[in-house]
C-alpha cells in the first residue's frame, strides 16, 4: 500500500470508529478479514507477504486500536503454531478463518461480560450522564431496564451527532426516560445527575484512558461536582504501552476567517487520568486503579481449543508485564 492509501485506511478506522464504536469497528475489521480470505486468489507466499503488510499497517494506525491489534497477534500466534509447510491454500485459509472466528467470539464474550457486571451500577432513580455511548454502555442502560426493570432517567450529551441518534433510538425503544442536551450545557443539568458513564478506546500502562473528544470536560465536570464516573471496557482495551506511545491522530487545518490567518491544531481523542474514574469494571469485575492493571496476557494462543470444540477460551487477565507491542 502507498502513503496515501494507508493514510485513507487510517481515516476510515477513525471514521468507522467514530460511527460505530470501538467494540463494533473491531469485530467489523475481523469479519472483513475473514471474507478478504475466502476471496483470495494467490499463492501461499503471496498470503504471507499481505498478510505481514496488512498487520504491520493495523499496529501503525492512528490512533492504535488495541483490542484489534491483541486480536491479530492472537491469531498470529495461532498461525505460527499450527502451520505446517505441506498445508495447501485452501487450507490455510480454512484454518485461518477459524482463528478469527474465535477471536471474534472472545472478544463478544467479553464484552457480553462487561455488560453484566455493568448492570450492578444502576438502580432505581438513577440520572445518568452519557455522551458518545459505547455499545457497552448502550447495552448496560438497555439491560438494565428490560431484565431488572430498573427506573432510571438518562442525560445523553450531544457531541457526536451520529452517536446521539443512535443511542436515542435505542434508549427510545427501551421505554428509557432520556434528555438530550449539548455537551456545553451540562452544567445546567448537573444537579440533578447521579453518575456518569463511560467507555474508552484504550487503558494505557500509565494508567491514562483514550477517549472520545469531549469525555475529559465531561468527566471533569462531573468529578467537580461530585458525580461518580464509571469506566467499562475489557481487558483487551489495555495495552502495554504509555499514553504518548498511542499514535493519536493529530492534525493542522489552516484558517482563513475575519482577516486572520491561523493554524488550528486538533486530536482525534482526549487523554485523561484513570484517577478521575471511580469505579473501574471489566468482564472479571471492578479493578481498583490503586493496584496494578489487570490486562491480557501477550498473547496467548486459544486456538486449540477453538479447533477441537470450536469454544474458544475466555480470555484471561494478567499483571501487567514488561512488553514493547500493543
């Protein structure tokens, strides 16, 4: 791929990412992969060569995007394991498609974990703050309200339009009391929240979280006035490596606007302090910030286990090891 073609790759992801979510950007990216594979037309050599190009174009984009990145080097693993010299294409192929699947399934999993332990934070009365709502924290609300028909009221903040009407439609079809406000009036609103929740693209080693714009004003409000902050993610969101290491996205537009001239300066996500989260919870529970991060190991192969029963293990946490990817 030349410059350009990876720099629109790398638009796409945020895009994608944008509209979609980190969760659903993930599995999508997986799936296509897998559907790129039935379609391949080529020698062995020639896989290996664009699969090695394709991967090493994943670990550069911008942002890095974690979950993906521990996926593919899960399935890497697998490959290096389990192929044999004398395997054919049509082999390898079918080999490698039921790698992804399961990594595909473990991360669903996960996530499905993360969105039942979520369900312990919400109780009756409730007024929740959300903006740019994960697919996690979409289906905690969800959850909540048809399985233990908890009564709850929801300030959702307008910062990404699409986002906003897609949780909209989903807390509307639920029956769940919601306001939409802009993200810049929260403070008229404020009184009256109870907690605030939240999701993240990335937990980094030092203990700092990649978010969507705006999620550090808004927390920062809600610390301020003493509205507890509840981060989901699974661990496959945590990565090895420092905040600074994360590859954010960052760009110069030129402006041309009432006789001026100036260069603005933007970043695709916003970077906060674990310390401003309260309460910590994953697919094994709630993490306290004050211990080490619990993150999964570098990697670890499921993949026998998804060829013998096709039930991949659930993935496992680890202490924080001293690793340079992801």
């Amino acid at each position: 791929m030349n410059q350009k073609s990876i720099a629109n790759m790398y638009k796409l992801l945020r895009d994608l990412s944008d509209v979609k979510g980190i969760a659903r950007m993930t599995t999508l990216c997986l799936e296509a992969f897998i559907e790129t594979i039935r379609q391949l037309k080529c020698t062995r050599e020639e896989v290996e060569s664009l699969y090695k190009e394709m991967a090493q174009t994943i670990r550069k984009s911008q942002p890095n995007i974690i979950p993906l990145m521990h996926l593919m080097e899960f399935f890497e693993l697998d490959m290096e394991r389990y192929l044999k010299p004398e395997m054919d294409i049509e082999t390898v192929g079918k080999l490698a498609i039921q790698s992804l699947e399961g990594k595909i399934l473990q991360f669903k999993r996960n996530a499905a974990s993360v969105t039942e332990n979520g369900l312990a934070y919400i109780q009756n009365r409730d007024v929740i703050v959300v903006h740019s709502a994960s697919t996690v924290v979409t289906n905690i609300l969800i959850q909540a309200k048809e399985k233990l028909n908890r009564r709850f009221k929801v300030i959702i903040l307008d910062l990404n339009p699409e986002r906003t009407r897609q949780t909209f439609l989903a807390l509307q079809k639920a029956g769940i009391e919601h306001l939409i406000i802009p993200a810049h009036n929260l403070s008229h609103h404020i009184e009256e929240a109870t907690k605030m929740f939240v999701g993240a693209m990335t937990i980094t080693k030092d203990k700092k979280i990649i978010a969507p714009v705006g999620t550090a004003g808004t927390v920062s409000i809600c610390r301020l006035n003493g509205v507890k902050v509840h981060l989901f993610a699974n661990t496959l969101h945590y990565s090895h490596r420092n905040s600074m290491d994360q590859n954010i996205f960052q760009a110069q537009e030129e402006i041309n606007s009432s006789n001026m001239d100036f260069s603005l300066t933007t970043h695709s996500h916003d970077l906060l302090s674990l310390g401003f989260i309260d309460h910590i919870v994953s697919e094994i529970g709630e993490i306290s910030e004050d211990g080490d991060l619990i993150i999964p190991a570098k990697p670890i192969s499921r993949f026998y286990n998804t060829i013998k029963d096709n039930e991949p293990a659930s993935d496992h946490g680890s202490v924080l090891p001293e690793m340079s990817p992801a």
